[in-house]
C-alpha cells in the first residue's frame, strides 16, 4: 500500500488487526509516524540506485524525448537525480522544457551544528584561560566572541525553514 504515512487513523487500525491475525503487510510511506502500525512492522530502506542503472534511465528518457545527451550532461543530470529513478526522468523533462535544473532536490547536506558548538567551546575556554592568567583582555575577548557567536546561533536557527519535503 503505497502513501500509507498518509492513511486516516482508522484505517491504520484495521491495518493493524490484520497484522496481529498474521496477513503480511507491506506499506510503503515516506515519512512513516512512530505510531500504530508502522512500531509492529520491520523497516525496509530502499537503496539508491546505481550509477549506471540512473545513466541508463536517463538516456532512454532523453531518446523519447529526442534529445542529444554528451557523457557530461549526463553527469551532471545523475548529481541532481541522487539515484531516484523518478528524479532522473524529472531532470530531463525539465532540460527538454528548458527549465533551470539548479535546484536540487536531496537533503543530504553537511549539518554545520558541531563545528558551530566547537567554536563556541573553544571562545569558552579562551575566556577561562583570561580568567586563569589574571588577563582581563582576554577574558573580555573570549567572552565578547562567544556571546557573538550565541547571538548568531539564535539568529540563524530562527529563520523561517523550508520543507524539505518534495512537492511542498
């Protein structure tokens, strides 16, 4: 049952008396809740696909389509893609509408939160060795930056997020 995040309540419920009575169930969700029926059953991640598979999907798109793909193109069409067959076919129709293709769609991207608390730490620890060496300078430094690096924490986690859910 494909979008099952997306199943009402009830329907979940009876999805779960069929589990408890041993029908197999598979439900395919792309953000299953931690709740009802998505606790009881195993979890299945699908992998993406390989290189050579999204190439390939993509060549026979752009031949429907009647476009000239170079070995480049498709290169940079497979990064936008991230082994999603769906996304492959997506970025060509959208080289052959003639759309901007910068956008990607993937939410693997570097979380900068140990670095920012790394630096933070060490402006702390600049502010206790001022506090240690009886230097007021550098206690006053330490504590300026850190305060400064805390307010730019605040600033930026309070900007409005965007989704990062496809289609919203």
């Amino acid at each position: 049952m494909d979008n099952a995040h997306r199943f009402p309540v009830s329907l979940r419920c009876w999805l779960e008396k069929l589990h408890l009575q041993g029908q197999p169930i598979l439900l395919l969700a792309t953000y299953p809740p931690a709740r009802d029926i998505f606790l009881k059953l195993p979890r299945i991640e699908l992998e993406a696909l390989p290189e050579r598979a999204i190439r390939e999907i993509m060549e026979g798109e752009a031949n429907d389509l009647g476009l000239q793909v170079t070995p480049g193109k498709l290169a940079d069409w497979q990064q936008r893609a991230i082994g999603n067959p769906m996304l492959a076919k997506r970025v060509v129709k959208e080289e052959y509408l003639g759309l901007e293709g910068n956008n990607y769609d993937h939410t693997q991207w570097i979380d900068g939160t140990p670095l920012l608390i790394a630096v933070l730490m060490g402006f702390m620890i600049l502010r206790f060795l001022g506090l240690g060496f009886n230097n007021t300078s550098l206690y006053l430094i330490g504590g300026i930056l850190t305060v400064a690096v805390g307010m730019v924490r605040l600033m930026i986690y309070s900007l409005p997020r965007q989704s990062n859910r496809l289609g919203r």
